[in-house]
C-alpha cells in the first residue's frame, strides 16, 4: 500500500524505469555567506519528487550529509536537479549552490558511479564548488506488482416507516371476537410530499439520487427537518 502511495502520489505509476538511489556525501563550498556558520542542507528533485538531506549544522563550506535517497526515476529522466540552502532561523533560507546533474549511461547499465560534480552560484557557472554523489540504478516491479486498488462504495440504507395499529378504547389487549377493529384495516393516510421541499432537499443533497431524497422524505411523513438528518446520516456512513 506504501508503494502505491508513493507511485501516486509523483505521478510514476506505470511509466518508472526503475530507482535511482543518490547518496549526497559531502560538499566543498568556495565562500561561507552570512555572518556565522553555514547550516547547509540539500533539495534534490528527480522528475516530480522533491527530497531534502538533514541540516549540516555549522557545515559552513564543508557540509558532511551521508544521506540516501531513493527516487523512482519516470522513463526518459536522466538528470535531477539539486540545490544546497542555508537554513535560517529568522529569515527565509537562502540557496547557496545548485547544479544540472547528468546521469551517467553506466549507472543504468548496473554500475555504482562516485564521483565529484560542480556547482553554480553567485560565484558564477561552475565555480561555487564541488559535491559529492554516489549514484546507483536498481529495476523495480512493473504495475502488477502494485495493484490497484477501487474503492469501494458505501451501502446506503434507507430507513423505512413504521406503522402502528390503533386499539379500541377500553382494555388494549381486548379485541371483540370474529372482528378486528376497523383503524387496524386502513393504512395511514399517505404523507403530503411538496414538490418545493423536495427540490430543497436535492439541492441541500445534489450528490444523493433524487429517488433516495424522495424516499427518506416520504419515511420522515413529509418532515424535511427530520429528513435532513436522515440524509445527514446516510452520508456520514
């Protein structure tokens, strides 16, 4: 269920070429901004997934991370794109560093690739510094390994009126033999639906079937009170 959230939530379901695993080492940083110590942290973003290292707090111009990520890479992605900040208390963080970084032909042919890369800023192109990555390439299971899942509708139940029999005045267990009264053999008189308050409901409702509004108004004996609380109900199933 994790991998599926996941494979939804960037958008990969069906179309990953695999996983593409960086550990961000560590960076040598050209100039320290800022009055005191650097707090440098790392924003790597692989197709529509975003991911952040830890904060190197007083990493300065040498930050140490040692972190790993794991991305599902969407077919046809062969760079990612990474920023270093300065995470700042007051303010709002301040990027330091970024660089397009290419992924190397062999690191989707299997092999594990450590290696230094360069990093742009306010120094200019390529001149901020270097960062160390290792890369590597590992094939994940296709979409039947991660079924999808429907929801599933709730029942709607519809409650349903409740008639009473009246009894004779006098003993209410006694009933006069051969005849059975005659409130008993007459159904009550059938609800007075008005049209108006049945479009109320549907509007208050427009997402419930209109023959199930009528239904619960009909049940309520034309109460639209007692009827929105019943529909309340059912939707809150």
């Amino acid at each position: 269920m994790q991998a599926a959230q996941m494979y939804a939530q960037y958008g990969f379901m069906g179309q990953s070429s695999g996983r593409l695993s960086i550990t961000v080492a560590q960076a040598k940083l050209a100039k320290n901004y800022g009055v005191t110590r650097m707090d440098p942290y790392c924003r790597i973003r692989v197709g529509h997934a975003v991911f952040e290292t830890p904060t190197a707090y007083n990493g300065a111009k040498n930050p140490r991370w040692n972190k790993v990520v794991h991305a599902p890479i969407p077919q046809g992605v062969n760079s990612f794109y990474l920023e270093i900040f300065d995470e700042r208390s007051f303010t709002m963080d301040d990027r330091v560093a970024w660089g397009h970084m290419t992924i190397p032909e062999s690191v989707f042919n299997g092999e594990t690739v450590d290696d230094w890369y360069t990093l742009s800023g306010r120094q200019g192109d390529d001149k901020e510094g270097m960062i160390n990555l290792v890369l590597s390439h590992s094939t994940v299971p296709m979409m039947q390994q991660v079924p999808q899942v429907m929801p599933q509708m709730p029942m709607m139940m519809v409650p349903q009126p409740v008639y009473y029999p009246t009894v004779q005045a006098g003993n209410p267990y006694q009933v006069p033999a051969g005849q059975m009264p005659a409130q008993q053999q007459q159904p009550p008189a059938q609800p007075a639906i008005t049209e108006a308050d049945l479009k109320a409901l549907q509007d208050m409702f427009p997402n419930m079937d209109a023959e199930v509004v009528r239904s619960v108004l009909e049940a309520n004996r034309g109460n639209k009170d007692a009827a929105v609380n019943s529909l309340l109900s059912i939707t809150a199933e």
